[in-house]
C-alpha cells in the first residue's frame, strides 16, 4: 500500500453476521471506522443518510435484494465510490460479472485479513489520486529515465546502481514504479486498477517467458485455485489490461511518440498455458 494510511467510512454489506463482524474488526484494526448492514434495503438508508462514505464491500448473495442490483444503485447514488465483491468459488462468474458491471475488484473468501488490508489501501490511495496526478509523475518518470539514459553515455560516467534500483521495473517502452505502483506507457500514465498493476508486474518480471494461469493468479493476487478457476479470474484482469494498455498505445501513436504502435500486442496469451508479455 502506497502513502499514509487514510481513516476512511467502509460499508459492509452481507447477511451473515460472523463475516460482517470479521470483516469490521480487520478494517477497525486497521484505523478504519465501519458501516455494517445486513440488507440492500438497509444499505440504501446509509447511502442515503452519510454525507462520506469512502468503500464498499458488497457480498452478491443475499435475500430480497441481489448484490448485483445492489450495485447498480450504489454506481447510481455514489458514483466515484469504489465497490469491494466478496464472493465464493460458487460465485466467481457473478464476481467477475460485476467487475464488469462497475465493481473495483473482488476478494475470496475465506478472508484474508492482510490482503484486505492491503487492497482497501491501494483503492482508497487510487480514488484520492486525479488522473493529471497520475500523468504528471509518468511524465516525470519518463523524463527521469532519459537523463539516466543521457548519464551513461556521458564520457567517464560509469554505472554505479541507484539506491531503488529495485523500485523500478522496465520492459520496452514499458516502466513500473513498484514503490508509487505507477505504470507507463511510452511515458503515458497506464491507468489500471491495483489488481491489473500486480498482473502487469509479474508479467514483466517473467518475460519473455509464458506464466501459467496458477502461477499468475498466486503471484499477482495471493491464490491457491486451480488452473480452470484461474483462467477464468486472470480473463477479466487480463482484458482490463489490455484495454488500457491499447487506449495509451492509440494516444502516444496520434501524438506521434517515437516507436509507438497502437496495433501491437504487449500481453499474448499462450492457449492452454497462460499469458506472456512481450516488450
């Protein structure tokens, strides 16, 4: 997690008592204050009544209401709020739906309390953050990385390492800040959601190699699935990425950056193994 830890309002949304409870400790534990409902009906009234309200972790399977409409009139009332899917392997289609269907991410359950600690801190660190924020320290990062450039050229300029050397990960046109978990393409600001940053980096850390669903799955989110329910949860990441990855590719090309080409593919998929990254 990037930045100071920011007390946020979280809304918690499951009939099941012992996991909102869980859930509400681990988030109070971590400087949070917590919203717990046990209904879509009720969690209407809070969206209704509190004037902040940061995050939203919403399970898909309730009575009366479903999760799905549920969040459907949380994008209507609250917009730039970022929704959290708790789900089963049962309900990982649904999960992955409502990704589609505005949700941030979703979480596994059983709950994992260092990985939902971590990744309210990257959503609420991604929703402060403006887009021009974002731009300006790609464009920063760009610029730095040419003067390094411009540096070991120099006559006697030698190569000593940088002290964060292991802060930045660089493949092509491509730079990784691990630190500030900013991407860039072409010296454009990738915006991608946490959980595809964390895709992109263990693709670039294995290229050229192919990396098995499994093995990406575990390293990018923290699970132990099998290979189908990995393919299927590394699908959604996957096109995600490559959507945002073709928008800054058509950008830099029609602004005519050098070696920008906004047909080529940067993230291949290897049928029946997984994907790989080319640079």
């Amino acid at each position: 997690m990037t930045g100071t830890m920011h007390r946020a309002h979280i809304l918690i949304v499951d009939d099941e008592p012992n996991l909102r409870r869980t859930l509400a400790l681990i988030l109070r534990k971590a400087g949070h204050r917590t919203t717990d409902v046990a209904s879509g009906a009720a969690a209407l009234r809070v969206l209704d009544d509190e004037e902040v309200l940061d995050l939203v972790f919403l399970d898909l399977r309730m009575p009366e209401m479903s999760g799905m409409e549920l969040l459907a009139r949380v994008r209507e009332r609250r917009p730039q709020v970022p929704v959290l899917i708790l789900t089963g392997h049962a309900s990982l289609d649904t999960a992955i739906e409502a990704v589609r269907q505005g949700a941030r991410d979703y979480l596994m359950k059983p709950l994992d309390p260092p990985q939902i600690v971590t990744r309210v801190g990257e959503l609420l660190e991604e929703t402060r953050q403006p887009q021009r924020q974002r731009e300006i320290v790609g464009e920063i990062q760009s610029l730095l990385a040419e003067l390094q450039g411009v540096g070991a050229e120099a006559p006697g300029a030698g190569t000593p390492a940088p002290a964060d050397a292991d802060r930045t990960l660089r493949r092509g046109p491509f730079t990784l800040d691990l630190r500030a978990r900013q991407a860039t393409l072409h010296g454009r600001a990738l915006d991608i959601a946490p959980t595809a940053f964390d895709y992109l980096a263990t693709l670039m850390r294995h290229a050229p190699e192919p990396v098995p669903y499994r093995q990406l799955v575990r390293e990018a989110q923290g699970y132990e699935v099998t290979a189908n329910e990995a393919r299927d949860m590394a699908r959604w990441h996957i096109h995600q990425l490559r959507k945002a990855i073709a928008a800054v590719a058509e950008e830099a090309a029609a602004a005519g950056a050098q070696e920008a080409d906004a047909a080529r593919e940067y993230v291949v998929t290897k049928r029946g193994v997984g994907y790989f990254f080319v640079g």
